[in-house]
C-alpha cells in the first residue's frame, strides 16, 4: 500500500490561474470527509485507486503513532527532546507522497511525516533526539537532507541545489519544508529572490501551523503568507494543510511547473501545531486552548477515514491492516531508539574536515593521551 | 540581600532598567507572552506593556538591526538572541554595524544596546544550543563583551550593561541559570571592566569566566587535598581583559591555567597567554596553559561531557603547571 503514487504528468499548469487566488484555502475534503469540487484541482488526484487512498491513510496514521511514541519516549528519558509533528500529518504526507524519489527534500526538525516518506529508517530518525548524532542518516541514501535547526537557512540550500538540477538539464524538483516563523528570516526571502532570478525547479513548501514557539503567526506577517512570494514573483497556492488530497493536488501543481521550465512555486499549507513546540515547551502559557480544540475538529486524518468510509474503504481487514502498521511501528521505534549506543568518545574528532588537518591531530592526539591517562585512574 | 536564581537575578535587573529609564526596551523572540524560552524575562510584558517588552519576528538580523534604529531615535534596546548558536544571522548587523557607528560617525552616533546571548554547554541540547562564540565578538573592535558568574553579578551587570553606552555583549551561562544566590539589589558594583579574584591562593592563578567558574572553584577546593594552593580570577569582562588583576595573580604565583569552553583555537585562553607571558615572562615557572573546549563542533549531548572542561582536566592542567605527573607525562606530539 506504500508504494509509490502514479506521477501526474499533466501539462496544463496555467490552468491554475495564481492572480486571481483568493485568500480561501484549496480544499477538495471538509473537515466532514465530504469530497468538494474544484475546477481547477480535481483533476490533479483523479488517478489515486483505492489503494493510494488507503495508503495515505495509513501513512497518517503511522507518522501520528510514532510521533506519540516519541514524545512517550521523551517523558520516560529516553530521548532529551522531541518536536511533535501532531496535526500536521496531512501536510507531510500529502507533500512528500507526491514526489519522485529522485527529488531531493530539504526540511526542518519537525518533518517526521516526510522523513518516513522518504525512507529515512525509524532508527535514524531518533539519534539527534538522543543526543547520539548531530544528524541521524545520509542524506543521498534517501534524497533528504538532514533537518536545519537554524530556522530557514535550508531554504538555499533547496534553491542551490535546484539550480544545479537545472545545470545537469535534469527534472528533479528541490523541495524546501520550513515553518510560518521561518518567512521572517532573511534566508527565506533571499531563497526566494534567488528561485525567482534563476527560475530554478524548488518549491517553498510552508507548513503554517500557526506557532513560532509562542509567537502566533500574526507576528510574522499581516497577510497570508502565501501572498508574499507573487511579490518576488513566485506563484503562490493558499491549501488546506490538513486536507492530504489538496495538498497532493498542489504539490503536482507545484511539481509539473517545475518539472517544465516554470520554476519555482510557494504553497502555503494552512494547519495547526497541535502540540507543544517540543517537549521542552509549555503552551498553557501563552496559547488559548479553545482555538486548539476547534482545529481538533478540522483533525486530517479523522477527515480522510470519514471519507474513506464514505467510499467504502475501511472494511475490517483495511482497519486491521492499519492497525499492525502502526503498532509494528511504535514497537520498531521504541526499540530503535532503545538500542541506540552511546557514540565512542574519540568519534568527537570526526569528520570535523574531509581532508587531514596538522593541528586538529595533535590534539586529538593530546586528548587520546588524556583518556587513557584517566582511565589508568591516576587522576 | 534576597536569594535568586541567576535566571531571575537578570530578570530583576531588566526589571529595574525598565523602571529606571523609559527608553530602555527589550526585544526578542518569544520574551513577550512566553517569557523567554529560559523565563528571564518572565513577567516583563504584563508589568510593561508590548511596546516596551517586543515579542519580534523571527529574524535575529531584523532584532540586531531594528534597534540600531531605535538607538539613532534614543532607545536603549535590550535584544534577547535565544541560544547561542541563533547569533549568527545578526552577525554582519553586530560587526559590521553595530561595533562600528560610533568610530564610523566620529562619535556622533552611540548604539547603547545590550545583546543577551544565553551560552555554554553541558545542557543535553540539541545542536546550536550549546556555543560559546565569545571569541569573535571579542575581537571585534567596538563591543564590550561580559558574562557573569553568579546572581549578584548577573544582576548588576546586566544593569551596567544597559546604562552603558557603549554596545555591550552580555553572555548568560544558561547551565548556572538555576543555580541560586545572595543578591543586594542596591550593591555598589564593581565596575563591569573589572576582573574578580574569587578565591585567593599562592600556588597557581585559574582564570575562568561564566559557566566554568563554579568549576574552577571546585577545582581549588579539590587542589587542597594535594596541598596546592589555588587563586582564581572570575574574569567578568571578556573585552577589555583586566589583565592588571591577572598580570598581579600570576607575578605572585607563577603559574597559570586559563579556562573556557569556546575551542582553544583562536580564543580567549591564547590572547591571555601572549599578554601573561609578554608582562609576566620573569615570574613564570612553567608555560601557561589551556583547559578549553575542542577544536570540533560542538558534540551530540551524549559526548559533551568529553568538550566541556571539566575539573579533572583543570586538574590535569595545573599538575603539568606545577611539574607534576600529568597525562603528557613522557608524551610526545611527534
Ligand atoms: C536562527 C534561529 N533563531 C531562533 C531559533 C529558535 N527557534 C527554534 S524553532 C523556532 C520557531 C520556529 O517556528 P516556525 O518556523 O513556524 O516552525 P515550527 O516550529 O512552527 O514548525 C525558533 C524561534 C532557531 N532555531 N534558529
Ligand atoms: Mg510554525
């Protein structure tokens, strides 16, 4: 059921006329799970079977479980942080399933969904929560940077990295995941700026999840902010970032301009972060839980399984299969993380340069002597 | 005299800054509502108001750069940069501009602002949570740099550091937010330029600043077991040195060991050591040595405790300064 979704080669991106966007979220799901019409998108997931829908579903469902175990994780010590992805699975999902795997993904700490998409193992996932690695995979085994902490700077990275595809004369797409308090940093605009000269195949993908920490999105800008990137010429989407099928039917918008010539896209995916920031985090301070609760009811998944069920689709054995993925999940990533050793101390000299360097040996060196010294027990 | 954390000891200096000076502001991310991811400035924005207390965009050069405005208009902005490692998007703001005005303008302008930069390890954080970037902003030209050691300092410091006119780096060693001590709100400090000694002792000068110390007293206390009689200096301010205090302490014992957590390559414990050897070269008994952070990237959580010195490696340091067995004992580099 994971297996990838038929690519959408369409050639009739303009049909999706960006000048006159207005501010309403595409959205082809209520939060009723009931289908809605839309001229201009319904024919981007026309071709998803049965199995694809499931699929997604599933995909949900699993990234919402391990999440849930990580944070568990957190609380009983066995990871020092975690950034729940809770509530935007719809995003993650939707996005990342719309991609070739030779498309090359640069995110933030709280892509879990995409990670999983993507193919970074569960393992992987956990060691910098561990405070095992500074990251946890290689990046080209899975055509995914490992996440940016420094808030935006990957956005470049993307667009670099689009511009080298289009050096090579190839059609993969950069995708840059950052969050709505990542608009305000230079880097972003810069990433922008750059997209639009170079008309380089990278799309902004922007989880507005409505935090920066405390800071609701209000501080970060007084538009949506999806009306930014027209200004730096960059075509702009406003999605419903919990509906999974509007935010693939944008994504393949997104992806077929690029694939094409057309350049950069900027989507806006309107959502919630229904956790804290991370678990360091206590939101009771400054966040007002009634606006929590009325996007619970805008819940992604609850409105893919309503729709699902709509059609049909979650007989028993569909639930049950489900059900074994995401426990054989939170088992595997407990596990995982569990069994995750303690990095050797003299590791901490890795990797610093790619080639010798005199003065980091000698003390590496000095150090090596250091260990052993007090491992001997004289001091 | 109350006691305090050293968290809220800066608190209670912005508190009164506030108070004192209507033109001072503070600016940050997430200081506001949230009070600080560390809770310095928790309360802040309900006793004074959002525009005094600024929740900003998420733009560390936007909050550098904003308040150098504010400066031009006659603000005294006190800008929080949330950890460390979130410094350096404003860093062309802080060194191109802000350590410049004042000799660019020929003294016209002054940029009184005050940076906050919780720094430091040993927390179990994730990467860029745990830095000690000092050195670059020490060596540039127009900035002071201080940080405290323990709630008295923090407080008056952080006052001194706002009435300053000058553009002033004030590092907070976010490990020792939560350690707890006497503060007299109404203290006459010593001036922010000044080192202090902060244990006497005849056998060796320790010199330590911010989060290392509490350890370098540890360190002292341990040293008596062997009968080695330990001086250590709290440096306070990182730019200007004091080294009138640290020239004094090292003619008197002879010996020195200077401590940080920044990577030894190219940071403070070098320059200490040229100007130690330059003005004590006839008082030396043995070279100057460093006990400081690795010439790495700050490590996953799990190996900080191999980065971050410890009192076992000051130890270490001041066996090889006093001649005794040590762990370069008979070890050659080549
Ligand atoms: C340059 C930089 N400044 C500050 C931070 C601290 N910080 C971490 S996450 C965060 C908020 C990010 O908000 P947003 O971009 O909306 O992403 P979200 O956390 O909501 O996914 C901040 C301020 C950082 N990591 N990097
Ligand atoms: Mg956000």
């Amino acid at each position: 059921m994971r297996t990838g979704l038929s690519e959408k080669t369409q050639s009739t991106v303009s049909a999706v006329d960006v000048s006159s966007r207005t501010d309403e979220p595409v959205q082809l799901l209520t939060p009723e799970g009931v289908r809605t019409e839309s001229v201009e998108y319904d024919s981007w997931v026309e071709d998803l079977s049965d199995d694809d829908l499931l699929g997604l579903y599933q995909d949900m469902v699993v990234v919402r479980r391990f999440d849930n175990e990580a944070t568990a994780l957190q609380r009983q010590g066995q990871l020092g942080l975690w950034p729940p992805s809770l509530g935007q699975e719809a995003a993650q999902i939707g996005s990342a399933r719309a991609l070739r795997k030779e498309d090359f993904v640069f995110t933030s700490y709280r892509e879990h969904g995409v990670a999983y998409v993507r193919g970074v193992r569960l393992e992987d996932m956990t060691r910098v929560w561990r405070g095992t690695a500074n990251s946890g995979w290689d990046p080209f085994t899975v055509n995914m940077a490992t996440p940016a902490v420094i808030i935006g700077a990957q956005t470049l990275h993307a667009t670099g990295y689009a511009m080298g595809v289009q050096r090579d004369g190839a059609d993969s797409v950069a995708v840059a995941y950052f969050g709505d308090g990542a608009t305000s940093q230079g880097d972003v605009n810069e990433a922008m700026i750059f997209a639009a000269s170079f008309k380089a195949p990278v799309i902004f993908f922007c989880q507005n999840n409505q935090w920066a920490i405390s800071e609701p999105v209000g501080v970060q800008t007084v538009r949506p902010i999806a009306d930014r990137a027209p200004g730096f010429g960059i075509p702009s989407i406003r999605v419903d970032g919990n509906d999974v099928l509007a935010v693939m039917a944008a994504m393949r918008v997104a992806l077929e301009r690029a694939r094409t010539g057309g350049g950069a896209t900027f989507i806006e995916a309107v959502t919630y972060r229904m956790g804290p920031h991370t678990t360091s985090d206590d939101p009771s301070r400054y966040e007002d839980l009634t606006e929590r609760e009325e996007w619970a009811a805008k819940d992604p998944i609850q409105r893919l399984e309503r729709y699902l069920d709509q059609l049909g689709l979650l007989t028993d054995e569909a639930r049950a299969s489900v059900k074994a993925a995401e426990d054989d999940a939170a088992k595997r990533f407990r596990a995982a993380c569990i069994a995750l050793e303690d990095p050797e101390p003299m590791t901490i000299f890795d990797n610093v340069y790619a080639e010798p360097h005199s003065g980091l040996e000698r003390q590496k060196r000095e150090y090596a002597a250091y260990l052993s010294y007090v491992e001997g027990g004289t001091r | 005299m109350t006691q305090m954390t050293l968290s809220k000891a800066i608190g209670a200096g912005l508190r009164r800054a506030l108070q004192d000076d209507d033109h001072v502001l503070l600016m940050g991310e997430d200081i506001g509502e949230l009070g600080g991811v560390f809770r310095v400035t928790d309360g802040l924005k309900h006793e004074f108001g959002p525009e005094r207390v600024i929740d900003t965009p998420l733009a560390e050069s936007g909050i550098v750069g904003t308040a150098i405005g504010l400066a031009f208009r006659g603000y005294r902005a006190v800008c929080e940069i949330q950890f460390d490692g979130f410094i350096y998007p404003a860093f062309d703001q802080i060194v191109a501009q802000v350590a410049k005005l004042h000799a660019r303008t020929r003294g016209a302008v002054t940029v009184p602002l005050t940076l906050r930069v919780p720094y430091g390890g040993a927390i179990g954080s994730v990467e860029h949570h745990s830095e000690s970037p000092e050195a670059y902003f020490a060596h540039t030209a127009g900035l002071r740099v201080v940080t405290p050691s323990t709630p008295q300092d923090a407080y008056s410091m952080i006052r001194m550091a706002i009435a300053s006119n000058d553009p002033v780096i004030y590092f907070e060693p976010k490990r020792r937010y939560w350690s707890k001590g006497e503060v007299d709100l109404e203290a006459v400090p010593l001036p922010l330029d000044k080192a202090r000694i902060v244990r006497e002792g005849t056998d060796v000068t320790l010199i330590a600043y911010g989060p290392l110390v509490a350890t370098a007293l540890d360190a002292a206390e341990a040293a008596t077991d062997e009968g080695i009689s330990i001086e250590v200096i709290d440096l306070r301010s990182l730019s200007p040195i004091d080294f009138d205090t640290i020239e004094d302490s090292v003619n008197k014992t002879g010996r020195v060991v200077i401590v940080h957590e920044a990577a030894q390559f190219g940071g403070l414990g070098g320059e200490i050591a040229a100007v130690v050897t330059d003005r004590c070269f006839y008082s030396l008994e043995a070279p100057p040595q460093r006990v400081t952070g690795l010439n790495v990237p700050y490590p996953p959580a799990k190996l900080e405790d191999h980065f971050v010195p410890d009192l076992d490696r000051m130890l270490d340091a001041v066996d090889r300064v006093m001649g005794r067995e040590n762990s370069l004992t008979g070890w050659s580099a080549r």
